[in-house]
C-alpha cells in the first residue's frame, strides 16, 4: 500500500512535469521564424528618412523601430556578398556615408543575387539597431531581409 501511494504522489507527478519539459525543448529547437517577405510591415519609409530619424533623436527612432518590420524603399548603394555567401544590399544616397544595411534572409539569395547597385528597390526587414559614427557614416541594421517585389 505504501508502495502505491509513492508511486501515485512521487513518480507520476514526476513523469507528468518531465513528459511537459521534453515537449517543450523538443517545439524550442525545432522552432523556425516566420517569412519576413509575407509579414505585413509596421512601417513602410525611404531609406534617406529612416536616417534622418535616427539622426534626429536615436531613443526615440530606437524605442519606435526596433525589433519592428520595416519597408525600407531606397537606392542601392552596393550589394555585398561575405565569405560564406550571405548578401547585405546597402541602401541610401550614395552622396551621404550613412546607409541602411539589409542582411538578406538566406532564403531570398537568390532574390538579392540580381539585384544591380543604383537601383531603386523596396526591402523587408526586421530593425535590430543603429550604428553611429561621425567618421565613417551612420548605419540603420535590417536583419532577417528580402526583397520586396510590391511597389
């Protein structure tokens, strides 16, 4: 008896909380981020205006457009393909050394491969900061991007 009644307050309990947390790392591992070229953006802005506001007042642009999607449209400045072939497409006024950087989503490479510098183009992604710097130009970082073939 006493047996059963280690096994009814003990074991199964135990079993139950293990069964939830498996469970749980198992969705957490296996988890993918949504498609950004499909998500509805919060902000749709030129790539020379969303410079000027961060600009302007860096906490207030940060405290609006972080972490948020962003329709950025602009002229592209330079396409950039690293050593592991990831593509950034840098958009702004090529006058100006600030600019908005664009790290394209591996799944859109084959979209950004195309894309020619001078262009005017529209471009998906998630805001993650703001690199400010007097000497080298200013930089709005878009993460997670693709292009944006609706005008």
């Amino acid at each position: 008896m006493k047996r059963k009644k280690i096994i009814r307050y003990v074991v199964l309990p135990l079993l139950l909380i293990l069964a939830g947390v498996a469970i749980y790392i198992y969705k957490e591992y296996n988890r993918t981020h949504k498609d950004t070229a499909k998500l509805k953006p919060d902000y749709s802005i030129t790539a020379t205006d969303l410079l000027k506001e961060f600009g302007a007042n860096e906490q207030v642009a940060n405290k609006k457009f972080w972490d948020k999607i962003i329709r950025v449209e602009g002229h592209v400045k330079e396409l950039v393909k690293d050593e592991k072939g990831f593509y950034s497409i840098i958009l702004g006024d090529t006058a100006s050394m600030s600019s908005v950087r664009c790290s394209i989503d591996s799944i859109h490479s084959n979209e950004a491969a195309v894309i020619q510098p001078g262009s005017l183009i529209a471009v998906k992604g998630i805001c993650s900061g703001y690199n400010a710097d007097e000497m080298l130009g200013s930089d709005v970082i878009l993460v997670r991007s693709a292009v944006d073939s609706k005008k």
